[in-house]
C-alpha cells in the first residue's frame, strides 16, 4: 500500500456519522480500487452517470463512515469494510453515497447554506458548516446564537435529503439484485457505535436516527421490491473478505490481527503476512505470501505485496520481477502499479535502468496525469539521465498539482529554456506556462 497525507476541510459532506477530524490520512491500494470500482460499476450499470466519472478516496481510519463533496469525490474509510461481514453491506454504504451523488445533493446543500447565510448572521453560518465539519460541538453551541426557526429549517432538510438517500439506495440494491436486507445489516451495527446521547438523538440532528431509517428501509423492501432477496455471489463473496483480511492487517495492530484471523485459512494467512510486514517480521510475511502464491499463482495482490516487502529490504531485482508479474495478472492498466515498478527501476542504482523508470513512469501518467509521486519520481529520473530541463518540467507539474503555483511557474520558465522545441513536453510546458500565469495574475 502506499500512504499519501492529504490535509483538508470538508465543508459540504454527506455521511452515515459525522467525522471528527479534518486531518485525513489518504491511502492507494489497488485490490481496494478495483473492488469498490467493481461494486459501483453494478449499481451504477442504469444510472445516467458513469462509475469512472467517480473519484474515490480511502481514508484510513477505525471510524465508520463515508461521505462526498462536489466533483463526485467519494470518500471511505476502511473501518465500513471491515464492520462488514458480507460484500453487500459495503454495497450499501456505497449505494447510499452515490444516491448523493446522482440526487445532486451536494449542490442543493450549497445553495440551502447560501439561502441561510442571507436570513442568519455569519456566526450562525458558522455554526452550521461546524456541523458538517463533524465540529459539532462547537457548531451546536454557535448555532444557539442564531435563530432556531433557521436552524430547525436547515436540520429539517438534511434529514429529507438523508431519507431521499436512503430511498434511492434501495432502488439501486435491488434493481441490480442486490439483497436489500444488509442496508439492514449495516444501519444496525451503525447503531452500536453512536453514543445514546442527546447530540444523536435530538430533533435537530443532521440525519434521521437509525431507528426511523430502519423502518424507511424495511416498508420500501417489502411494498415496493418484494422482499429485494438475491442470493450471494460467492466469488465476490471472497474477493472482499480476502480485500477485508488485509485492509484489517493494515490498518489495525500486529496483536489484533492475529487473535481475530487465528487460523491456517488463505484469507487469514494474507491478514498475517500484511500483519508480520508492517511489524518487520519480513521473512514470515513472504513465506505466508509464497503459500498464497503456490495455490494462486496468477493473483496480482500477492505478487504486488511480495514485490513491496523486497523493496522495502532493498532487493530491488525481486521487487521488480514480482511487480512485473503483478502487472501482468492485473485485469486492467493502473497507474499505481507502474509507479511502483517505475520507482524500484530508479532506486536500483543502475543506469541501463533509467530509461526503463522513465517509460514506465511515464505509463503511470498516461493513466493518471495527476498521480503528483509519479511526477516526482519521473523529476528524479530525468535528472539521473541528466536531461534537466524535463526534470524541471516534470517538478512543474507536480507543484502545480499541489497548489503551489508560484513554484510551478519557476520550474516552468526554467525548463523552457532548454527543453528541446516540438516535442509533447515542449507543447506542454507552454500551456502549462499560460494557465499558470493566467491564475497568478488573476490572484494579484
């Protein structure tokens, strides 16, 4: 797995509980894309928009929830998948989430905090985007400075549109023949985790309680869908609870991990090969993950992880001939996967292995254009080939990725000096240089 900090304020966001901090630690896994990709692919198979116009984003986290901003940014944290026992409970999690989505709530929450901040001073306002920050606290207590009629209204419309979401979750779980009843599951092992309080059980709250969502959920099931009963699908039954066994391994203690995945099953040997990784037993990990291999042979994921670990102890010839192999049982090009065997080209200290890091790199970008560590990696190899002004070009891009555009514009200007005329990077590097001083005059 590789961890990307990404520090960030939510304001609009629409969740199953509120989060309680800004700071979200951003992961990349390529087993936990495609899956949730393969899941929102089915329940968006009729909808008018696209799974790949969907952004995902997985925060690790021991928290249950998930939301989503403006731009169709879906954000989870990996604690739903591991709550959930069965695939289907995730699928409702994200079904709910893209019910957002495609009701265009974000926006109308928008427009609704906008119509507040014109009958409300700003501390109300202020009170409000507190709550949906998952502030709520301090949000509650600033929103008694405020008019109540006013707040009620907006509480109000947040818990019709979590209804609406709802409602629309199950029409997608059921129109794709999914079991209905683990929205059930999930609202009910939702329910254990929120404190019986007055912050979630008060009329004013943002979203409906669990208890009047269940009943929504059950009355649909039975009058509008007929029960909703599908059978599972067994193999993708056992695609998540292998996805399940590492993201626990991951993101939960050595200790933890080894007294819930107890046995000499394949899905708990991933979970303590993930385990032993990340607690430096390197050795236990790979003869775990050899096993795996012997009877699956073809599975990219346990290739990718054995790839990892060499890596990590600075065999890079393995790393590179398990990621290749990787590469090439994966069902379908990601840019994360050739970032990887990009960098362990570059740090295997090798000149004949420059020119191999810079194309597969430049693979990462053709699928991703803003993976901003592909960039970096990419500055770092056209420096070791010495060819400077691509690496200038290609630090351009990331800075401009991050937001600083000042830097950006430095490294921009600097590599159009001697890059060389009429290539793609040239062409590049002029529109790059235009939008980037378009945006600094516009700030100034």
């Amino acid at each position: 797995m590789i961890k990307l900090k990404l520090f960030i304020v939510i304001i609009f966001f629409y969740s199953f509980i509120s989060s309680n901090s800004h700071s979200l630690e951003i992961i990349r896994d390529v087993e936990l894309e495609n899956f949730t990709k393969k899941i929102t692919s089915t329940l968006l198979k009729n909808a008018e928009i696209d799974h790949d116009e969907i952004k995902y984003y997985f925060i690790k986290s021991r928290e249950i929830n998930a939301f989503v901003t403006s731009g169709n940014n879906l954000f989870i944290n990996t604690e739903i998948l591991i709550s959930s026992d069965d695939y289907r409970e995730y699928a409702a999690v994200l079904a709910h989430e893209l019910a957002h989505i495609l009701g265009g709530h974000v926006f109308r929450t928008k427009q609704e905090i906008g119509n507040l901040g014109s009958r409300a001073i700003p501390i109300y306002v202020l009170g409000i985007l507190g709550i949906l920050g998952g502030a709520a606290e301090t949000g509650m207590a600033t929103l008694m400075v405020g008019s109540a009629s006013v707040q009620d209204g907006f509480t109000y419309y947040s818990r019709t549109q979590e209804a609406s979401a709802d409602q629309a979750a199950i029409k997608l779980l059921c129109n794709n023949n999914i079991d209905g009843k683990f929205f059930l599951n999930f609202l009910n092992k939702l329910n254990k985790t929120i404190p019986n309080s007055s912050e979630h059980t008060s009329y004013r709250s943002t979203h409906p309680t669990i208890t009047d969502r269940t009943t929504w959920v059950k009355s649909a099931l039975v009058n509008q869908y007929n029960g909703c009963e599908f059978k599972q699908d067994r193999d993708l039954q056992e695609e998540f609870l292998f996805l399940k066994a590492k993201l626990f391994g991951f993101t939960h203690t050595g200790e933890e991990t080894y007294a819930v995945y107890q046995s000499d099953k394949d899905i708990d040997k991933y979970a303590k090969a993930v385990a032993s990784y990340f607690s430096g037993d390197h050795l236990n990990s790979i003869n775990l993950l050899n096993e795996l291999i012997a009877k699956n042979p073809e599975n990219p994921f346990f290739r990718e992880l054995v790839g990892e670990i060499y890596f990590s102890k600075h065999d890079y010839k393995k790393a590179i001939e398990h990621q290749k192999l990787s590469i090439e049982f994966l069902d379908e090009e990601n840019d994360l996967y050739y970032m990887m065997i990009g960098n362990y080209h570059l740090a295997d200290i090798n000149e004949t292995n420059y020119p191999e890091s810079i194309k597969l790199l430049k693979k990462s970008l053709r699928l991703n254009p803003r993976n901003t560590y592909s960039w970096y990696l990419l500055a770092k190899a056209y420096a070791e080939t010495k060819n400077i002004p691509l690496a200038e070009y290609a630090t351009a891009e990331r800075h401009y990725l991050t937001g600083n555009y000042e830097m950006a514009h430095q490294f921009i200007a600097k590599s159009l000096k001697n890059i060389e005329k009429n290539t793609t990077e040239w062409y590049r590097a002029n529109d790059l240089l235009n939008t980037i001083s378009n945006m600094l005059n516009q700030e100034s």
